[in-house]
C-alpha cells in the first residue's frame, strides 16, 4: 500500500535527513554519551579531576538502600499518576462523549491546565494546600484535620500526586474522546439492540475498541510521570519529607547537583536511560499491534 | 411472530420537524419496505421504532404494547445497519452470538442456535474469522445472522444492501427475501431503491418529506400512485408529466397528466396527443428509450420493443397512448380520480 518514493542519488536523502540526524545528535547522542562515560568515574568535590571506577558507582548504586527506595517510590509514584490521570480522564471523555450541545466549549475549559507549566502547576498546587496559609488545608482544619504535607509522608505523596495528575488529565481526556469519537456510532447501537447495557456495552465494545489508545496513553503517562513531573515534585515537597518523595529523576538531580557526587547521578542517568528505552521498546511493540477495523 | 402499528408518529429535532404524522399497520410476517428519496425521513421513522431516535408525539405499538419509553434492547427487535456495523474486534462467531451471551442463554443452545443460522447463511467456514477478513457479501451475512439467532419478533433492515455492488445486491436480495418468508417475521425495510421495494414488499410505503405519500402492494402502487411523487418515484424510467393545457385536447379538472413510458409510443408527426422532438435514445436491447423534447420544454420518455424501429435525433415525432392509462394529478400534485 505504501507509497515509497525512489531517489536517483544519495545526496538530496542525506539531505532531507541532516536536520533530524543533527538535532538528534546534538541534543541527544552527545550528553547521553557523556552521561555514560561519566558514569564510570568519581570526579573529586571541585571537579579538578576524576579518577575511574568501571562499574563502580552502579555497584554502589545497587547496594544503596536510599536508590532501591527510591525505585519504589517511583513505581507508586508514576502508578497513583497514571491511574488517576487517566481515569479520571476517561470518566470525563465518556460523559462528554454522549454531550452534544456545549461540546466545543466544555473540551476547551478541561484542555486549559494542559497549558499550565508543571512547575506553575506545583506551585498553584502548593499554594492551596500549604500548611499556614493554605485555602484548602486552613477549611480542612476547619473540619478537625491537620494537613501538613511537610511532615506527612502520605500527604506528601498525595499532593504532588494530585498535582501531577492534574495537568495530565487533560491531555488524557483529549486522547480518550478522539478514541470513543473513532468507535462507529452504529456499533455502539447494534449492541444496544442487541440487549447491551451502558456498562456491558462499555465492558465488551467500547473498553476493547479503546484500547490503542488505552495503551498509547499508558506508556506516554508512565513516562511523563517518571521525568516531567520534577518540575512539581521540586516545588511542593523538594523530594521530602525524609525522601519521601524522591523519585528517580529527582534523585539524579538531587545526588549531582545539591550532593555534588556528579559520577553516581551519572550512573543513575544511565539506569534512567534504560528504562525509557525499554518502555518505548513496550510502546512500540503494543502500539504496532493495533486494533484494525 | 408480532404486529408493528405507528400511530401519527412524528419527530422534531430542535424545531424542525422530520416526520409529519405517520400511520402504518402491519400484521404478523409481513414484509415491509420504505422507500423514498434520502432525506424523506425514512431512516428517522426505522430508528424510532428500533428505539434509537426518541419519539416526539404518536403511539408505536409491538404486538399491542405502546414502547414508546423501552428501551432498544426491551423491545424484541434485531436491526442491520447499513455498514453492517459487526463487532471489529470480535470473530464470526462471537458477533453473531454476541444478544445470546448477554441474554445469559447456555453455552450449548448458543452453540445450536449459531450453528443453525450460520448453516442457513453459508457462513459456517468463516466462523473463527475476524469482519476484517470477510467481504462485503459475507459481512452482510454476519449482519444478518447476528439478527435471526436472537429470533426477534420484528425485524429492522436499514438500507442493508446499499453498500454492496450491483451483483451481489441482486443476490442478497432474494436471500433476504428467501430467508424472511421462511422465518416469517414481521420486517420493516428501509431502502432508497426502488426495484429492491418493488421486489421485496408484500407492502410498501413511499415516504416523501416526511409523510407516507402511500401505502399499498407494490404492484397496486405502481399502477394507481396517490400522488405526483409516487408517480415520479416508483417505475424506472420515470412517469412523464405533461401539463394538461399542452395536449392536443386540453385536459380539464386537472394541472398533470402523467404517462407511464411504456404506455406511450411513438406514431407519425401530427397525430397522437404530444408531439416532440428525438433528442437521443437508449437501445438497451430488449427495449429501446427514446427521449424527446415537448413543445412545452418536457422530457419525454417512451419505452419501446427492441424490435421496433429507432428513431434518430432531430425527428419530429407525435406521441400517442391510450387515453385509460392516463394518471391525472391536480396542482398540488395529489391524484384526480374523477375522470
């Protein structure tokens, strides 16, 4: 079916693909090059001079109860994310799926904080719920309970939780309702004759007939809430209380730039690094293997 | 095995209103088809009784009971759309079973049931594929099977075979035809072609801009049309209009005078009731069309034997037909029966 197009030389390809391969290579191959060779050195406090470890700093890494904890917290970090962006999300999406009148107006209210930095995103977030002045934590101490995310590991969590779900939801919603747009609405209907209810109709046709973009969502928000999310955790918690909130990203930066050990955030880099490559290795396997009408 | 009855069914979206009052009384295993130009509301008036479309006023009864307010899956229908819409994600089987599963009926009966209906449609080496997999004959086939494995007591056919090529239209024409007859259950067919009306029906109803123009045996509305419309609409090549004051003999009590083309014929410039001028015709083969032009800026369509002379374009020609298959219409395009 496809269409390719045949080129008499080599020149005008190479280049048509120059300013990817550039960019790419620039922004990149080089640091994660840099990241790697790093990685195998211990470089002293001033950065006068480095001495080489091998594997050193990822032994260390592995044996380090703090990094393990941090993989962890991670895992129900970017988890709680996922879950709640994207199920909120498809709530929204379903209701407004079946809203006809306002439809335009209703996407563009929900697609706002989308636009919201997630930096600006913590601090509107840390603002609401700080523990002196906070509009939402002063009528919760209204209602007889202490919030104070600052002490709080669970708090803690919770917040940067919320506030990192909450600019996610509308990207989300956007995906979910182009998805149940795409299902045809006479199969929908045929399931109906067919003595479907709502939640039957939803658990046998539409749930399985969403599911590309189900899983495309999945991957994209597990990777968001692994790296894009620091700008919020940096904000509200700054890792705390006691790392409780230190996820991967955050550590890398933490441990380089405030603990100055640039060759264990190096390592940790790496380990980041190929993590990603493996989620994107998930992505693209699943995401080829589409549901076809 | 039900009866359908519509009683002055009307629908408005917002505030226009689609369908003006709708009458239709339909008995245990009849076959029914709609037809009528796109736009005349017909798919509208199939919707509401499958339960898809709200009713704005007026009854719709199954077997005596109003359900109005049920729900699709309360009303014991089976429907086909037009682009069949199967399950993608779901095999042959799986499609066809699909009401059973819900319903809770047994594994073996479901087994039974499809089995049946799949020997019944020739589907029964295509059970384990996917829609995708299938041709446009065979999805039709699906479509159908998922409806009768439920055995609903009525059926409801939305313009089924429009998206099939002109061969296999044919085909699953007399299938579904065939198959209807040997269920007998009462159909609702909604359909835009009116050969597959004609040929179909027990009865048929011609819709047009939202009112049932007519209702009555396909036959008996091809030779008695209620209306302009359905004089125009049903028979191919269409109905000639000629004004009545551009006769020969001027008509009186009437504004039309329609001739079906294969009433009129063709006879020696001067004489008959028209005259025209060729402007092409059609040699079909059996039957040859020739076209002319009226005095009066008609077209004018005459269906002759293949074996009868042709006519070259330029021809002055009179048009005669006998005067007892005249259809006379007033201005409003409603029949004149008085003659």
């Amino acid at each position: 079916m496809e269409k390719r197009v045949i080129f008499k030389g080599w020149l005008l390809p190479l280049l048509l693909l120059m300013p990817q391969v550039i960019i790419t290579a620039v922004f990149f191959f080089y640091p994660a090059g840099q990241a790697i060779w790093q990685s195998l050195f211990i470089p002293d406090p001033f950065g006068l001079k480095s001495q080489f470890v091998g594997l050193g700093n990822f032994e260390f890494l592995l044996g380090d109860p703090y990094y393990r904890a941090s993989f962890v917290t991670t895992a129900i970090f970017s988890g709680l994310v996922t879950i709640f962006s994207m199920g909120i999300a498809l709530y929204l999406a379903l209701l407004a799926d079946r809203l006809i009148k306002g439809a335009g107006t209703y996407r563009t209210l929900l697609i706002w904080p989308y636009a919201v930095a997630p930096a600006v995103a913590g601090v509107l977030w840390l603002f609401m719920f700080n523990t002196r002045v906070g509009v939402v934590s002063w009528y919760l101490g209204l209602l007889g309970y202490d919030w104070n995310h600052v002490l709080n590991q669970t708090e803690a969590m919770g917040l940067v939780v919320a506030a990192s779900s909450w600019g996610r939801i509308s990207y989300n919603f956007l995906f979910f309702l182009a998805g149940l747009q795409a299902i045809p609405r006479s199969v929908i209907e045929a399931a109906a004759i067919d003595g479907a209810r709502f939640w039957t109709r939803f658990r046998t046709i539409v749930w399985p007939l969403l599911s590309p973009t189900t899983f495309f969502l999945l991957v994209v928000n597990v990777v968001y809430a692994f790296f894009e999310t620091f700008g919020v955790i940096h904000t509200i918690t700054g890792g705390g209380p006691q790392q409780a909130t230190t996820i991967l990203v955050y550590k890398v930066y933490s441990d380089g730039f405030v603990g100055q050990d640039l060759g264990s955030s190096a390592a940790q880099s790496v380990i980041l690094l190929l993590v990603v490559g493996l989620l994107t290795v998930i992505q693209f396997k699943f995401i080829e293997r589409r549901v076809h009408y | 095995m039900a009866t359908l009855k519509l009683n002055s069914v009307k629908k408005r979206f917002g505030k226009t209103e689609v369908i003006h009052g709708v009458d239709i009384d339909i008995a245990e295993g009849e076959f029914i088809v709609i037809v009528g130009p796109s736009g005349c509301g017909k798919s509208t008036l199939l919707r509401m009784v499958a339960g898809l479309e709200t009713v704005t006023a007026g009854d719709i009864e199954i077997s005596g009971k109003r359900v109005n307010d049920l729900e699709p899956m309360d009303r014991d229908i089976a429907m086909v759309f037009q682009n069949y819409a199967l399950y993608p994600h779901m095999s042959v089987y799986e499609n066809i079973s699909y009401g059973l599963r819900i319903a809770g009926v047994a594994k073996d009966e479901i087994a039974r049931r499809v089995a049946t209906a799949a020997n019944m449609l020739q589907l029964d080496a295509h059970l384990k594929r996917k829609p995708r997999e299938l041709s446009g004959g065979q999805r039709q086939r699906v479509a159908m099977g998922r409806a009768i494995v439920r055995k609903p007591s009525v059926f409801l056919f939305d313009e089924p075979l429009s998206n099939l090529d002109a061969k296999l239209r044919v085909q699953m024409r007399l299938e579904i035809k065939a198959l209807q007859k040997e269920l007998g259950i009462t159909s609702l067919y909604v359909t835009h072609d009116q050969v597959e009306a004609m040929t179909l029906a027990d009865r048929m109803i011609v819709m047009h801009d939202g009112v049932a123009d007519q209702i009555g045996a396909p036959l008996d509305v091809y030779a008695n049309p209620a209306t302009q419309f359905v004089a125009g609409f049903i028979g191919s090549p269409a109905t000639n209009f000629v004004p009545a004051t551009s006769l020969a003999t001027p008509r009186s009590g009437c504004a039309t005078v329609g001739v079906r083309p294969e009433h009129a014929r063709i006879v020696h410039s001067g004489n008959g009731h028209a005259t025209g001028i060729v402007t092409f015709s059609e040699a079909l083969g059996a039957e040859t069309l020739i076209h002319l032009a009226l005095p009066s800026g008609e077209q004018f369509t005459v269906r002759q034997e293949g074996s009868m002379p042709g006519r070259n374009p330029g021809e002055h020609c009179g048009i005669d037909w006998p005067p007892a298959s005249e259809i006379h219409f007033d201005a409003a395009g409603q029949r004149v029966t008085a003659r």
